[in-house]
C-alpha cells in the first residue's frame, strides 16, 4: 500500500490490522517503508518492547526519536541500490 493511500484511509488501514490480524506493508516508489502489525503478533509485541526499551513521544532528549533520527540519517547518506531485472 503507497504512503498516500495509507494516510487517506488510516483509520480502515487500523481496523484491518487490528480486527482481521492483517500485516499492512506501507510502500514508496515501491520500496517497503514500514509495517502496520497488531500488538498481538510476535512482530508487534517486539515493536512494543522496543518503544518501552527506548521511550517514546518524540520530546527532545527521548532516546527513541533520536535513535531513529540516526538511522534515517545513515540510510540517507549510504547510495541507493540497485535491483536487478
């Protein structure tokens, strides 16, 4: 699902996950960006954890937000790949 349509339709996006266990792979120019999981799944409670492990809120100072603002840096400095057809 594009970035685009992930936001238009969050809310049935949430429902979806949520009430039929459905993992949603939000994508960009067709390169997954993200995943929308339930709590309930393995994959969901590790995302958990690891919001409760580092912090949460986005605050100056919140372990969290700067730990992702460092790999969004280092995934922007490396090169994009190539993919072969």
């Amino acid at each position: 699902m594009s970035v685009t349509e992930a936001q238009s339709r969050f809310e049935d996006v949430v429902e979806r996950v949520c009430h039929d266990g459905t993992r949603v792979v939000v994508e960009r120019d067709g390169r997954p960006l993200a995943a929308i999981v339930p709590l309930g799944t393995p994959e969901g409670e590790a995302g958990w954890r690891l919001t409760e492990v580092l912090g949460t809120g986005g605050e100056e100072g919140d372990r969290f937000a700067d730990f992702m603002e460092r790999v969004v840096q280092q995934r922007d400095a490396r090169p994009p790949r190539t993919v072969a057809a």
